[in-house]
C-alpha cells in the first residue's frame, strides 16, 4: 500500500477477528514508530505490550471498574457512565493486542513526540491491513500504583498511547475529512 493510500484510508476500528498476531508483526510496528521524529532527538519512549483477548478483555473490565469507581473526580468522563457499566463493553473491541507507548522522563517534548511515534505504529498497521485504535481510556488504569507495578513500569514513565492492533473484522468505513483551515499564509 502506498503512504498516501495508508494516510487517506486510516481509520479507527472497533471490531477485531481474534487471530493472533505474530510477535515480529508487533516488533516490525514498533520499530517503524521508532523512526518518529522527536525534539532534539532524545527518543523519549518506551513501548508495553499486552496479548491475548481474554486478557484484554479483564483490562477492560478493570479499566471500567476503575472508570466507574472514579467518576466523582472526573467529570468529563460522566458522558460515559453507561458504557462504563454495561458489561458487555470492551473497550478494546475484541483485539488480540495493544501495544502502550509511554513517555520516558528527560524528553522536551515527550507527550509529542510520543504522539508522533504512535502514528507511525498506525500507518505501519494500516499498510499492512491491519486496524488500530488509541483507547485513551486505559490510561487511567495504567496511572494506578497496582498496575504499574504488576506490569513493570517504571515509576516515572507515562502512558501516552495505547493502541489495539489487529486484524479487522469488517472494512473502517470512510470518514468525511474537513479541508484545512488555514488562519494564515504569509508570501
């Protein structure tokens, strides 16, 4: 697939068949998000991978929970109380895996460049056929003590995107695209 066929067509899926995906498929997307620009050059990240959907069908279930549990103290999230509580709800859509980027300390410009490297990982998928979504949601659960530690994280690392990845079910339909808005463009 073409880059501009890969840019134009990307969309984020929500229903992934189960198949596994290989550990150098994982590897391979991982290493084409590493080749991100970043400030200074300092590659300020570091990449976690979670496999299995049973697995990260109980990440979701804990993530709810926490979610749920947490709403009082975050109240941008109470739009979403009823998929919180509604068990049939994965939030990662049935994937067979996700792979978190996190920021390590020391960067200028982490959260960017992490940003950066994390759509590099989704244009690599997509030019290989595969779907992915960022589930900003598990962010939250992985700020807590328990799961960083039961994970390996390291005390100063911040998840900036976690992304499923994997095989869709059905095609991402297309997305009606606003044209830039351009405040200024100076001759």
């Amino acid at each position: 697939m073409e880059l501009r066929e890969a840019i134009y067509s990307r969309r984020s899926v929500r229903a992934y068949s189960a198949e596994p995906l290989s550990r150098e498929t994982l590897e391979e997307l991982m290493q084409a998000a590493v080749q991100a620009p970043t400030a200074m050059n300092l590659q300020p990240w570091a990449f976690g991978v979670i496999e299995g959907v049973e697995r990260l069908r109980a990440y979701s279930d804990r993530t709810k929970a926490y979610l749920l549990d947490n709403l009082h103290s975050l109240p941008g999230l109470e739009q979403y109380r009823e998929l919180f509580a509604n068990p049939d709800t994965n939030l990662f859509y049935g994937a067979p895996a996700l792979v978190v980027i996190f920021a390590k300390p020391g960067g200028v410009a982490p959260d960017f460049d992490c940003a950066m490297a994390a759509q590099n990982l989704m244009l690599a998928a997509r030019a290989e056929g595969l779907g992915t979504c960022w589930i900003g949601f598990f962010a939250f659960l992985l700020n807590q003590a328990e799961v960083r530690q039961e994970l390996g994280v390291p005390e100063d690392y911040r998840p900036i995107a976690p992304i499923i990845v994997g095989h869709p079910l059905q095609p991402a339909e297309p997305v009606e695209k606003a044209a830039p808005q351009v405040i200024f463009w100076q001759e």
